[in-house]
C-alpha cells in the first residue's frame, strides 16, 4: 500500500487575482424536487454559489421556494466533483432567508444527500468573497458562471461587460446590472465575478407562469411511472437567455442576517405577506420622466430628450401585484429590440398597488424613437413611446414639493411625508410658459380624485419661476396616499404623491413615537416592561416597540434593522394596523444568542427617515471573525506526479470515517462510508469539504486515472496542525 507523505506546510497561500478553479468549485447545480413513490421527482433547475465555508448558498427564490411553477419542496444540491463533467448530487439543503420579490435566496446545507445530518459547523467547503456592488463600473469586465444545462453539462465561464444599470424604486439607480452577454435561463441563480474573483451580481430571470404565450418546459424524466419520458410527464419550466444581474448588495443583507443567525418576529400584523389576488395584475397610464427625485417620484413628464442624455424611466400605476407576478420590460429603438435597456422576465418587488418605474442611467440613450413595452405573466400590458434626439422648448410644469405654508408663503417639511391637517400646499416650478394656455390640477385620495379639487384655468403667471396651489377640507384631510396631477393643454406634465400621517408637530409630521427596545419573556409581558439600552452579551431575545398615529390603512412603510451600520434585515409593506395605537412590537431574536454589537430599528415613509432608536448587546461590536471558532482542521494540499512534480488535475480524494478501512471502501464505494471528499484543480490543489475531528482516526482513499490507488489507514491529525497543507506524490500505474 502506497504511504502519505505527512510533510506540514504552513505557508501562506499565494494569492491568485481570479481564481477561476475555486469559483468552479464554489459553484453548484441545484434541483428542487418533491418525493415520490420510487425516486424524488425533479420539479425545477438552477445555479447556485457557495458563499461561506458552512454551507450557505446564494441562488434565486423562484426555483427553490416552494411556489405554482416549483412545487418541490426537497432542495438537492450537486457539486463539481471532477472538471469538464457534470455536476454529482453530495448534499440536500434548506432556504434559511428569501426575498421573493428580489427574487434571492440563501439556502444551508443540512444533509448528505443520503437523509444524514450534517453539522454546518464541520464544513470546509469552498466559497468565494461577495463583493460590494456600488463599486461596479460601466464597461468593467464580469464573468458569469453557472450550470448551462439540466444536470447534464458541465459549469461554464462567459466573460463579457457591464453595459448599465436598471434603476427600479425596490434598489434605486443600481437595482439591475445589465452584461453585454446573453447566457441561459438555467444560469439564473448563479453569479458573476469582478476581476479580483469576487461576486458582484446574481443572473436573475423568472420563468413565466405556464399558462403564458411564452411558457417553455422541459421533461428530462418519466414522472408518471409508465416507462417514457414523453409530453404526459411533468415538465421543468425553463427561462431564456438574460443579461441581467441582481447586485450583491441586495444579497449581503441576506447573508449577514443568515450568518448571525438572527430572525424577526412581528405581533401587529405590520408584517404584510403577500397579499391575495383579487383581481387581475395590471399597468396603466405609463409615462416618461428623466429623473427620480429622492421620495422616488418624477420630477417632470416628458415626451422627448435632447441628444446625449444618460437617464429615462418609464412610470407606471401598478395594481394587484403580488411577489410571484412575472413582469417584463421589452424596449425596441426604431423597431429593433434593445437588450440594454429592456428587463427580462423577472420576479415583481414592489407592492400591491401603487406607482413604479423602471429606467436607465449612466448610460448614453442613442437617437431614435423609443418603444417600452411592458408584459405580466408574458402577456403585453400597457406601451409607451418617446424621442430621444429633439430638444424643443416645450412649456412644463416640474419638481412638485409638498408642505406646510407659513404666512409669508414659504414651504416647509421634507417634501412628501406631512402630518395629517387640513391643509396641504404643493410648489412647483414652472418654464417655457406663455400667459391664456389652458392648465389644471387635479387631487386624488387613494387612486380616486377628490371632489371639487380640481382647478382648470388659463395660465397668467408669467414664463419661468415657482407658483404654489392648496387643498383643504374644514374637517380636515384624513392620512393616506394622496397624488397631484397637473397639466398642460391637457397633457399631463407633473405629478407626484404625497402620504399623510401622524400628528403635527410643528411643521413636521410626528407619526412614530416612543420608539424603544426591551427584554421580556414574552410578547404580553414586553409591551410592559420598562425601556432597555443595553443587553448583557448571550441575550436570546429582545423586544423592539413603538407607539404610532395617524397611519392610513395600506400605507407603504419600511422597517430596518442594522448592526454595527451593516443592514440585515429590510421590509417595505403596506400599514396593515390600527390607525393609530400602541406598543407596535417586532422581536428579534437569535439562534445562539444575540450576537454582541449595536443594533439600529430606523422607520421610513416615502424613502425618508421618521424614526429611528439604537441599543448595544454585550460589548456593542461584532467579534471581528465570530465563525472561525469552528472547531476541527482543515486539511489541504497538492497531488503531484512523483516523476515530474507537476499538479495532477482531476483527482479525487476520499476521506472514510473511523468505522470502515480504506480497502473496505475501495471494496464497496458506499457514499455512507464517506465523510469529505474533494477534488483536485488544473494544478493539483485539493480541500476537503469538512473539517476533520481531532486524533479520530480516519483512512484516506486517493484516485486519479492513469496513476496507482492511494490508501492509507489511521490518519491522524491534531488542533496544532491547522491547516493541514500536505504535498502528496502518486506514481503512474
């Protein structure tokens, strides 16, 4: 029997800029599937990317989380055991944290794909670095990598640039990455990598439901048992080519939240799930603006652009949406599909009803008649068309602000969020006007205009400059949604909502009051206890709260929570409470504990900030690497050709427990003989998948073609050998 060489090296690994080898590794194949009378049935496909050590997998929600199209509630995760094949089933996984309307999901590695538990805590699996996506940059080089097929192909690399961004209200400017490579909808899930390896997107497209024009599926089994696998069986609905990227951003909350171990709790009803469908989802009076103020309203509507402008969004009333509607975006430039600034089918991340916008920036817009067109569930939903290349001096009304008026006319509050009274002005600028044009404003309550608010009259205040209107009620404006409409020669020319809510307070609006963290031993006993600020290190619970006023039913608000300045957890919902009470409650709570840092609870309305408490756990700051306590050693290493001395590519390596030899295994090859495996790189380099338990004897199984076997039995290794770095030799056969 051929002998290991135990020589230690603890060298510092050389650092490569783009490892594409360990990228490939990271990267798995998942299928979602549900159980069966003889073997799990595959339901649907899709990439993913190890993103820690432990286990955790950042992929889409669409393919995992159990839906209409994805039924399967069993999640398969295969790896890439040896290069240039396809990918081989190890483990079975669980979703830990998801946004369906982000359509991102971080799953955990729980099982062998066998049924046997696995400690998350004993795992050494290659992972890569999630980078911070606001450092993207236009014409940077991206690699996109992912599983091209059904199971059936290897992992693919395509190298290409970023061509744009996609701005929407769920991420602002930078809510979509657009490349300037098309890669299959079965990549969706996977990542892109900047040139330092590190993932700074997730591919992202939503296969339309199956009853749409565009519906595609795929049968690759015999589901019904009757021997073929042919158009009777179950299919997996498939997407097609994309080029867009959810950023990493979005997915670093999910993962530090995953990583801390942390989940919220709501006991008001505040939380909204998705709401129930009433009613078809549908878009109307689609307009065009070139720019989104910080309330996420456009500042004017336009018909045309000057040559050399960088930025349009199309606007949009949105209605019965739920997180599992698929929409798209398809924009063609004098009748040629654009794949820059159009949106492929993707999940929906807005809410029910209300406004949104999709659009461009920091990309030059060429001349040419532009033509959006949006679909939901594959079927067209309302068009738009404008020129980019005329600038003419049209007469506008724009930037509509909303406040409380003083008794010299100034304008004060933060623009879109007011208190509830009976009076509310709006300013607004004014150019290229002519006295007698014929102008109107109209105000609308919840979707519905106002009766007896709208004002139609002949222009008479000059060219440019400001002009202010009001409305008022003697019984004053009840808190809600409110939106100005004002026209030109009745085209509409601005418009903006407003939301009301709290009391006054000043010239503000006091809507959140009292806002405070505690610690109880339940729900009931916390809306008593008395404010805490500082939590002893180890507490399991806490407990945040805060009083409100004057919250219309459906309102949009957002919850979110922080540690040490890095967001976890984020929540935009419509108000679903009483209009005004006490004591909302929110319990945050960790798996192990509250990890020791300080949390931050902040409440917005309109994207503007009206509330916001802090408190510290323990010494009030994250360890600075509070999961490298795992226990165990990490061993590593290079295979290499005993005559040459170069890396042997595509070795396996094979660690057996304690309980069965290194010639039982070779005899059998029962994968619950197993406890890590690996696979060595184009240069030899291998890392096992688990750490090993300390002076627990295990034996170790090496095989490569054309080289003799490796077995060897008792291998030992101890705390002070972290990492284990063995330089492995094997002889041809």
């Amino acid at each position: 029997m051929a002998s290991v060489l135990l020589t230690l090296n603890f060298a510092a690994a050389q650092e490569v800029p783009f490892d594409l080898d360990l990228i490939e590794r990271a990267t798995v194949f998942i299928m979602q599937a549900r159980q069966s009378v003889n073997a799990p049935v595959v339901t649907c496909v899709g990439s993913g990317t190890l993103v820690s050590r432990s286990g955790l997998i950042l992929t889409n929600a669409h393919h995992t989380v159990t839906n209409e199209n994805c039924p399967g509630t069993i999640l398969i995760i295969a790896l890439n055991v040896r290069p240039g094949e396809p990918p081989f089933p190890l483990y079975q996984a669980e979703i830990v944290q998801a946004d369906i309307g982000l359509d991102l999901a971080l799953l955990r590695i729980t099982r062998q794909n066998d049924g046997r538990l696995i400690d998350s805590a004993s795992l050494a699996l290659p992972f890569v670095e999630v980078a911070d996506s606001e450092q993207v940059r236009l014409d940077s080089t991206i690699t996109m990598v992912g599983y091209p097929g059904i199971g059936d192909e290897p992992i693919t690399a395509v190298r290409g640039t970023v061509l744009g961004f996609t701005g929407e209200p769920s991420g602002g400017d930078r809510s979509w990455i657009k490349s300037s490579v098309s890669i299959p909808g079965t990549m969706t899930g996977g990542a892109a990598y900047n040139q330092d390896g590190e993932l700074i997107g997730v591919p992202t497209t939503a296969p339309i439901n199956r009853d749409s024009p565009d519906a595609t599926c795929v049968i690759i089994q015999d589901t019904n048992a009757d021997g073929l696998a042919n158009a009777n069986d179950e299919c997996i609905p498939m997407g097609g080519f994309l080029n867009s990227l959810r950023p990493s951003n979005f997915a670093r909350t999910l993962i530090r939240a995953a990583s801390l171990g942390l989940s919220i709790e709501f006991f008001n009803g505040g939380a909204a799930s998705a709401p129930t469908e009433v009613d078809q989802p549908r878009f109307s009076r689609l307009f065009f603006s070139a720019s989104v103020n910080e309330a996420g309203m456009p500042t004017s509507v336009i018909r045309a652009l000057p040559s050399g402008s960088t930025s349009l969004y199309l606007f949009f009333d949105y209605f019965n949406m739920t997180p599992e509607t698929v929409y798209e975006l398809r924009v063609t430039i004098d009748g040629v599909v654009n794949p820059t600034f159009s949106l492929p089918p993707v999940r929906w991340s807005g809410g029910q009803d209300g406004l949104w916008y999709v659009g461009t920036t920091e990309q030059p817009l060429p001349n040419g008649v532009y033509e959006f067109t949006l679909l939901i569930n594959g079927v067209i939903a309302g068009t738009q068309r404008i020129v980019v290349g005329r600038s003419e001096p049209t007469p506008m009304f724009t930037d509509i602000v909303f406040g409380v008026e003083d008794s010299r006319g100034n304008i004060a509050g933060n623009g879109y969020v007011l208190p509830v009274a009976g009076t509310v002005s709006a300013r607004f600028i004014f150019r290229n006007m002519a006295d007698n044009l014929s102008w109107a404003a109209i105000w609308f309550y919840e979707g519905t205009e106002i009766p007896d608010s709208r004002v139609e009259a002949t222009w008479e205040f000059g060219a440019e400059g400001t002009h202010t209107i009001r409305i008022q009620s003697p019984t004053g404006l009840p808190p809600g949604t409110y939106r100005l409409d004002l026209y030109i020669d009745n085209r509409l020319s601005s418009t903006s909502n407003l939301t009301l809510a709290g009391a006054q307070d000043g010239r503000f609006a006091r809507i959140f009051a009292d806002t405070h963290f505690t610690t109880a031993d339940s729900a009931a006993e916390a809306r008593t206890s008395p404010p805490v600020t500082s939590f002893t290190a180890g507490t399991e619970a806490l407990y945040a709260l805060f009083d409100w006023q004057l919250m219309g039913a459906g309102t949009l608000w957002t919850l979110s929570w922080y540690v040490d300045d890095d967001l976890f957890f984020q929540q935009t919902a419509p108000w679903s409470a009483a209009e005004t009470g006490e004591n909302f409650l929110i319990r945050l709570a960790g798996s192990s504990g509250i990890p020791d840092g300080t949390y931050r609870l902040e409440l917005s309305l309109n994207n503007l900030e009206v509330a916001s408490q802090s408190a510290r756990v323990g010494i009030g700051q994250l360890p600075i690497d509070r999961f490298a306590n795992a226990t165990g050693v990490q061993m590593r290493g290079t295979i290499l050709d005993a005559l040459s001395g170069e890396g042997v590519a595509g070795a396996s390596v094979f660690i057996v427990t304690e309980d069965y030899s290194a010639a039982d295994f070779m005899a059998t090859w029962l994968q619950d003989q197993l406890y890590a495996t690996a696979v060595t790189d184009r240069s030899g380099r291998f890392e096992i998948d688990r750490l090993l338990e300390p002076e627990v004897p295990y034996s170790m199984v090496i095989v490569a073609d054309g080289y003799v076997p490796i077995l060897a039995d008792g291998v030992e290794v101890t705390l002070e050998d972290n990492p284990l770095d063995l330089p492995i030799y094997m002889t041809r056969g």
